[in-house]
C-alpha cells in the first residue's frame, strides 16, 4: 500500500461527503505555522478539520511532533494510517483524534473504516490560529467590528494580539475560516482533482506572526 493510495482514497471520501457542500473547502498539504508544517489534507467549514495520512510504507516516527502541532490548530483530527500500524498509531493519538483504518483489496483498492471518530480538540492555540491570517486578512477583520481605526500599520503580531482581546474566540474563528475559504489559490505541491488548494506557497512575512 503506497501513500498515493491512501491519499487517493481520502480524497474520494471526502469527495463523496463535501464535494456537493459549497460552504466546504478541502485543501491538500494546508501550511501552518508560516507553511513550516504541513497537514496532508484539511477540510474548511464550520469546523477546521485535519486529515494526516500513514500508509503502510510509512513510519510513525513524526507523528508525536505531528500531534502536539495539530492540536494547536485544528477543531478535529483524523489519522488516516495502514493496517500495519493501526495498533501502534491508536496507543499515540490522543483521545479526542479520530483513526481510521486503510487497508488494501484484492482488487487493489484502498477501504477505510473507523477505528474511532474525531472529538473536539480540547484545547486548541488561538494565538497560533489567529498566525494563519495573512496581515490583510486580518486587518479585514478588525474593519469588519470597526477596530481598524489607527491600526493598520502597526506590527502583524499587535495586530493579532487586538483580535484576541476585542473578538470572542467562537466568532473570531468563524472569521478566520471564512477567510481561508475564500483566499485565492496560490499552488499546491499534490495534484488535486479537488482543485481547492489554498496556501501552500506561504508568505510568512505577510502574516500576523511576521512584521
């Protein structure tokens, strides 16, 4: 089982469960922390969902990393991981991700079946959510309340710090995912026949966590 297989699976999946959604977005290899780190594939609508794929050829030795990373950001996750390592992988995940199962037919195609549903994260980092906005978007954003005023020349991390404080935290995320969904499409490293790729060529000068 080769990690295009895996991929191609997911990709159906959702395919078949958003694809009809014009409220969702699915994105491959989503950058955070200024594109740093990668998630394999997110899923953008009410909820920031994250989808990280270990096929069978894979090691787990990331994962860990991945883990801590991840639950700073997303609403949900799920891995996606081999039968090989499917004992394995559910002693590391924490409790709220989800795990499903990939493992290969006879007729050379990728099933999945749950393991274990998503949770809600616990405890995401609204200081490394709010670093995903690029500095227009999130100066849109105190525009949007009228907080905007003598603020937007002023350094991206103030910026990001006077969204925290003036926005409750429900609201301000609605507004960071809307504003995901709508960023153009600046390339991908995947091929995608979902063509819904958004920033994976990162400008982390331009964030709220740069200038």
């Amino acid at each position: 089982m080769r990690d295009s297989d895996v991929r191609a699976a997911i990709k159906n999946w959702l395919g078949a469960k958003y694809g009809a959604d014009p409220n969702t977005r699915i994105v491959e290899e989503m950058g955070i922390w200024s594109g740093a780190v990668r998630v394999d594939v997110a899923v953008i609508n009410g909820k920031l969902s994250g989808y990280e794929l270990k096929s069978n050829s894979d090691t787990l030795t990331r994962l860990p990393r991945q883990i801590e990373i991840y639950g700073k950001v997303f609403d949900h996750m799920t891995l996606v991981v081999g039968d090989r390592h499917v004992d394995e992988a559910m002693d590391v995940i924490p409790h709220w991700w989800g795990c499903m199962m990939a493992t290969m037919r006879k007729d050379l195609l990728v099933s999945l079946k749950w393991k274990r549903r998503a949770r809600a994260n616990p405890s995401c980092d609204p200081m490394i959510l709010v670093q995903m906005l690029w500095k227009e978007e999130a100066i849109a954003i105190l525009e949007k309340y009228g907080l905007a005023a003598g603020w937007r020349s002023k350094r991206s991390n103030d910026i990001g710090k006077r969204l925290l404080a003036e926005i409750p935290l429900k609201r301000l995320s609605e507004d960071i995912r809307l504003a995901l969904k709508h960023r153009e499409k600046l390339g991908q490293l995947v091929p995608s026949q979902l063509d819904m790729s958004i920033d994976t060529i990162t400008d982390p000068a331009c964030r709220v966590a740069g200038g």
